[in-house]
C-alpha cells in the first residue's frame, strides 16, 4: 500500500470568461485519487471536515477506491483554494487556511505505527506548509521511513509562510526522500543559480536516489543513478493543468509498483527509467484534457504504456 499525506480541499475554479465552479482538490487529495484509479492499494492520511464539503471530498475518495482508515475528521470548516485559470489552462492559486480543516491535523490524529504493508510514503504541497499539519507529517516521515520508498512532491506554495524558513524545511527534507518530483519552476525558487540539470545531480549526491523534473509543455526529465532521461509530452488538447503535476508523481509511482520496484533502495535501469516517465507524461497528459482535477482510470491508459519495461 501507499499512503499519500496531507490536504485534502475544495478548489473553487475560475476561469477567464467569468465562470466558476467548485470541485475537489489538493496536491496529496489529487495524488491519492490517480494512484487508487491506477489500480494501487492507496490509503488517504489527512484532515477532513465533516461539512459538506468534507463529506464530498470523503466520497470521493471512497469513491476512486482510496482507503480512509488512517483519516482523520473534525469539525473545522474544509479549506478552500482559489484557482484562477488563465487562458493557457495554467491556474494561479489563493487559500483560505485560518481554522479550517487541512491544516488540523496533529500527532494524536494519526496511527502510533503504520502497518508493515506500508511499502511507501508520498508527502508534499501544504503537508509541508502548513501547522500542525507539517510537522506532524515531518515527524511521522522521521519515524516511519526506514524500510520504506519516501516520495516527495514539493509543490511550492510561496506566501504560506515565510521564504527562508519553507526553503531551509525543503533543503532538510528533499535529500531524506528516495524520490523528489518536482516542477522547473519549484526547483528553480529553491535553486536560483542552478539549472535542473546540476540541481538533479546536486540531490543524487546528497543521496536522493531519483530525481523527476517536470517540464510543462516539453515534458519532463529524470535523473537516477548514472541515467539522465527527458521524455517528450505527449500531444493532447489541453482543458487546465489542475492536477497535472498530481497526476504525473501518481503514474511514476504506479509504474513502480506495477514493476515491483516500490523499495528504499530503488534501483532501474536506463531503459526501464524512460518507460516510468514515460508513464507518468502519459497519464499527466491525459488528465490535462479534463477540467479540474480529473486523473485517467486504468482502463484509460494504453496496456502497452503501462506494462512495458
């Protein structure tokens, strides 16, 4: 099983002809969706209102097969994220945070042990941000990681809290993951003078043992061991890119497990890298072709795609 951790939340979508709509979302509430429509044995560890927007984020969830036994649910209102959608598909965010639910989530809220079926952990966006949420999930990846795969997707948010402090949490955390996926752009504010490229191989050398870029429109590239890839987009009608980031770090863990490669001490070679991005592109892309969050299901993804090493 993967567990994803941290929010779980309602994106009010706006877009630039003056529409709005409000749906499900948040980076980990996203991840864990694709992951469980994939076919993986995924559990949901987060704070959920029991409003009625926490229930429809509960229910969706339950919905795509996402287990909510390590879930925790509380009185506090669910918090909501703007998302200004431009007209590119590419959305700019603002929360509403002060008292609602995601960032509720305290220690006595979660298990004193995971189960050993736990083969991995997946952290990031606001489950890194925002408190007690973030050292809560700090503390449970201290205490749980050994013998685990750590992914993290940091997703930046900036204005959250301040600059130094959020870059110095990432600098501590990202070289304690077996895997960083980020975007160009999030390693770009937390590297400035660097390309992807050298900061890829600075995270190896701190001893990530992979490292997945997302490019945007020119797809993505990936470092692992002496292995450098760059996968091309598949070409689709863009809609938004909600989700698109979520999507693609559920795909590269999918292909993971379906290859049984979902261990701490991850190791692949270079053809079987360029198949798992690959993957991961293809379900990035084709959730880019629904508005809002909407991660393909299994019976979406080409079987050759997906199986191929």
């Amino acid at each position: 099983m993967i567990v994803v951790c941290g929010e779980a939340l309602i994106d009010v979508i706006r877009r630039g002809e003056g529409t709005q709509h409000a749906a499900p979302g948040g980076g980990p509430f996203n991840t864990a969706r694709a992951l469980a429509r994939l076919g993986v044995p995924t559990a949901f560890l987060g704070r959920l209102s029991s409003d009625a927007f926490g229930r429809q984020l509960a229910q969706a969830l339950n919905s795509d097969g996402v287990s909510l036994e390590l879930a925790s649910i509380g009185p506090e209102p669910t918090t909501i994220a703007v998302a200004e959608v431009d007209r590119g598909g590419r959305a700019d965010y603002q929360f509403t945070i002060e008292g609602t639910s995601a960032p509720n989530l305290t220690l006595e809220m979660i298990p004193a042990r995971l189960g050993a079926g736990v083969a991995a952990l997946h952290i990031g966006t606001l489950g890194l941000v925002l408190e007690p949420m973030a050292s809560t999930l700090l503390e449970l990846l201290n205490r749980e990681r050994e013998g685990r795969l750590i992914m993290v997707d940091p997703n930046i948010r900036v204005g959250l809290m301040p600059d130094a402090a959020y870059r110095d949490r990432l600098l501590n955390l990202l070289p304690r993951s077996t895997i960083v996926k980020a975007s160009h752009t999030d390693l770009t504010w937390l590297y400035p003078d660097s390309s992807h490229e050298r900061t890829a191989e600075r995270l190896l050398g701190e001893g990530v043992a992979m490292v997945v870029i997302t490019l945007g429109a020119e797809g993505a590239f990936a470092a692992h061991r002496n292995f450098h890839v760059h996968v091309d987009a598949p070409p689709v009608q863009v809609v938004d890119t909600i989700g698109a980031g979520d999507a693609f770090g559920a795909g590269l863990l999918a292909w993971l497990h379906d290859h049984g490669a979902i261990k701490p001490d991850l190791d692949l070679g270079e053809r079987e890298l360029r198949s798992a991005v690959e993957f991961a592109c293809l379900v990035a892309a084709l959730s880019c072709t629904q508005a809002g969050a909407d991660p393909p299901w299994r019976s979406e993804m080409p079987t050759a795609k997906s199986r191929e090493p």
